[in-house]
C-alpha cells in the first residue's frame, strides 16, 4: 500500500511517515501544494495525509485538487491541523478524519484508528442474516446492501433464517461468521421477528452476541424500549431512508469488528501466556495454575484423576550429537503426538526441557498405565526427524476421596520416572500415592 504525507513540518513528516510504515505502507512525501499535484497525477495512492498549512497555500487547496482528481477522489484523505476545534464536517472539501496535532503517541494512535475503519477490510465488508417476507422493502434493502459489498443471506421466514444460524457454528472474526442479524417483526409465519432475536440470544457462544437490528413500522418508545429489552441493538424504521440504513449497518458491523479484534487479542495473549510455543502444549506457568483446579474439580464431583510424568530418554545427546536445532524439532513432534493422543479434557503440559506431564480427568491408576504404556509405544514408533527416541514414564493416581494435591502427585510420578530410568529406561513405573 501507498500512502501521500504533505506535510510543513518535518518532524511530523518523519513522525507519520514512520507510523504509515509500521502499517506496512511505502510512502512518498512533500511540503507543498505543487509538488503534492504532480504525486496524484502520476500515481496512485491507498491514502493521502494533508496538513492544513503548506509553504504555498491552504492545505484545502490540495484536498480540493484530490476531491476532483480521476483516480484519486475516493481515497481516503487524513487532515492535520493545530486548530483543536476544527470538525471536518466544517471543512468546505470532503475529508475522512481530522487529526489535532497534540503529542507523539496520540497522533499515531489516531492515524492506526483511522486506517483500521478506512482501510482495513474487515470494517468495511460484512456478512449479514437478512429475514422480511415483504417483497418491496426486502428487495429495496437488498438491493442497497449487494451494491455496497456485503454478503447477504436472505430469508423470508424465521424458521428458515433460525436453521441457517444454526448451520453456521463459527463466529467472531473468522470470515464466514455472520457480523449482522437484520429481521422484519410483522412476518407471516408462524414464528416473527422477536423470535430470531430469542433465538439468537440464546446462544452462550460468540454467536449469541451478533449485533441485530430490527425493520419496524413502529417508531413508539415503547415499542423500541421492548425491542431493545429483547436484544435487539438498533432498529430501522420504515419507510427507509437508504443512507440511515448503511450508516447504522456500518457503525454496527464496525463496533462488532472492533469487538472481535479485541477478543482475538484477549485470545492471543492467553495463548502466548498459557501455550509453550515450540510444541503447542501449555506450559509450565498453565499446568502449575489449573492443576489444583483440576484436582480439586476431581474431588468435588467424586472421579479419579491421574498424572503421567514423561521424561525423554537420553535428550542430551540429542542435543549435543545433532544440534538443538534438530532437539527442537524432536520435541516439537513428541509435543503433537501427545496432544492428538489424549482427550480434550486432558491437560497435556510441557513441564521443562524434555519432560511432559499430563493430568487425565475421569482416569483410574488401570487406565493410566495402560494409556502411559501406549504412549512409550507411540513415541518409540515416531522415531521423529529420523531419530530413536525413546521415554520413562511415571504413573500416578488420585483414587476417589483419597488425599493429595498436585505437588504430591508430580513428586510421585517423578519418582515413577526415577525408577523407570534405573530400571533400564523406556518404561512405565507406577508409584502409589503415600
């Protein structure tokens, strides 16, 4: 992407310069009206920054020459100014944003806001759940809709809208997720409108928090108090007037966007917090939170719980004969295996270097030596970048009402593991709870 910076000062030329690349823009730059002219004559640009004073003119001069120019006039344009009162929709050009020239971070924290809701498709597209059986304001908004670029799945009852959210089980930021419920409340059938938004709340899952808006005749506050006492976001009176309608559907796809980015951040952070990045097993700091969750879960609801400690035989020298490179790669395909090995109610953790420990819910001692027998196998088969690998495992249990937290759990299987590798290696010992 291309970005335009003509801009007076050169520090904050440099400043927003170093913003855009950040965002993975190249950019050209200027100080002058002039100069900025013959920039959009011979290229194209994904954005245009312009302060409101040049060294030949006003900065609107340009935005004009922009608003005008064949190839340019729908690009969005970022205007700077030192006037903290200036609005844009003051302004006798048409500009998208206004920035008021303050300090450092927040210059750059306007230009990333702006450049998410301009250019970041995730905010400008959307997929919506359309349900009105009344042929004129259906076709009226549809037509409105695929015009503007968004994916529309239309309905003419609720029964058929209610199967296809159900059908639909992702949700979020993931592309096929629907961002927007939109549904008539007078329908013919047998369920109407109140009844998807039911529907719809009802879902625990990211699903049942997608923005809805209602098509109402009915512009009454009480009306619109019992539709938004429902769940329903917003509402669209009718008749309809077709800029209120891709403004309100805009600003409720782009709130939900900015929602789910949220989320996904949440999420990633959880992940680098939780998750040991080389073999996509949780790490240490996980095991050592949730395991006496875990445990004391166990106890509470009366089910064994076991724990395997799992050592990699001889990793060293791995290590030093093949390189750490090669090791990782090794504890990379151990850690895969053991997570598609157990149950998702498992916690597969990488404990530290080459050991693992597992925690199996609902698991007696009988049924942990027998799944940790099966483990000893598997990696012995793996044979992971070409390489005999073998383990020692150490098995424990914590029978049903028995006594004992999670460090006296480990402490026991990693005296399994102890006696497993005195005992030859690439075995499984269990170890009582005492």
């Amino acid at each position: 992407m291309r970005a335009l910076i003509i801009e007076n000062n050169q520090a904050y030329r440099d400043l927003l310069g170093h913003t855009l690349a950040e965002q993975g823009f190249t950019y050209d730059s200027d100080d002058n009206i002039q100069a900025a002219r013959l920039c959009v004559d011979s290229g194209n640009y994904d954005i245009i920054c312009v302060n409101q004073e040049l060294k030949d003119g006003p900065g609107e001069e340009f935005v004009a020459y922009c608003n005008q120019h064949a190839s340019q006039k729908d690009t969005p344009i970022l205007f700077l100014t030192e006037n903290r009162d200036l609005k844009a929709e003051e302004l006798d050009v048409q500009v998208d944003g206004v920035i008021h020239e303050l300090n450092e971070n927040q210059i750059e924290d306007q230009i990333v806001h702006f450049i998410d809701l301009h250019l970041d498709p995730v905010f400008f597209e959307g997929r919506i759940l359309f349900v009105e059986d009344n042929a004129k304001v259906a076709t009226e908004i549809l037509n409105q809709l695929e015009e503007t670029g968004y994916q529309v799945s239309h309905f003419t009852t609720v029964e058929a809208a209610s199967k296809e959210f159900d059908a639909v089980t992702i949700y979020g930021s993931h592309a096929e997720a629907y961002d927007l419920a939109i549904t008539g409340l007078d329908l013919d059938g047998a369920m109407k409108g109140e009844d998807l938004v039911i529907h719809i709340r009802s879902y625990e899952d990211g699903r049942g928090f997608i923005p809805i808006m209602a098509v109402t005749s009915d512009n009454s506050d009480q009306r619109r108090i019992a539709l938004y006492q429902l769940g329903v976001n917003d509402f669209l009176p009718t008749p309809i007037l077709h800029e209120e309608l891709l403004v309100r559907i805009s600003n409720l796809i782009t709130n939900k966007r900015l929602l789910d980015k949220v989320h996904d951040i949440r999420r990633e952070l959880f992940a680098q917090a939780t998750i040991d990045n080389l073999t996509g097993c949780h790490n240490r700091h996980s095991l050592m939170e949730f395991s006496e969750k875990f445990i004391s879960s166990a106890r509470r609801h009366e089910y064994p719980v076991s724990l395997l400690v799992i050592d990699l035989d001889h990793f060293k020298a791995v290590n030093d004969n093949h390189g750490h490179a090669v090791g990782d790669i090794v504890l990379a395909k151990i850690g895969a295996l053991l997570l598609e090995s157990f149950r998702e109610g498992d916690l597969v953790s990488r404990y530290g270097g080459e050991e693992f420990v597992v925690l199996m819910t609902y698991c007696n001692a009988d049924n942990a030596c027998s799944k940790a027998e099966e483990i000893r196998l598997a990696i012995e088969k793996l044979k992971p970048n070409g390489l005999d690998i073998t383990t020692s495992i150490g098995v424990t249990s914590l029978k049903i009402g028995g006594e004992g937290d999670f460090e006296a759990m480990f402490h026991a299987g990693d005296e399994g593991v102890y006696a497993a590798k005195d005992g030859g290696r690439n075995r499984v010992v269990y170890v009582a709870m005492s």
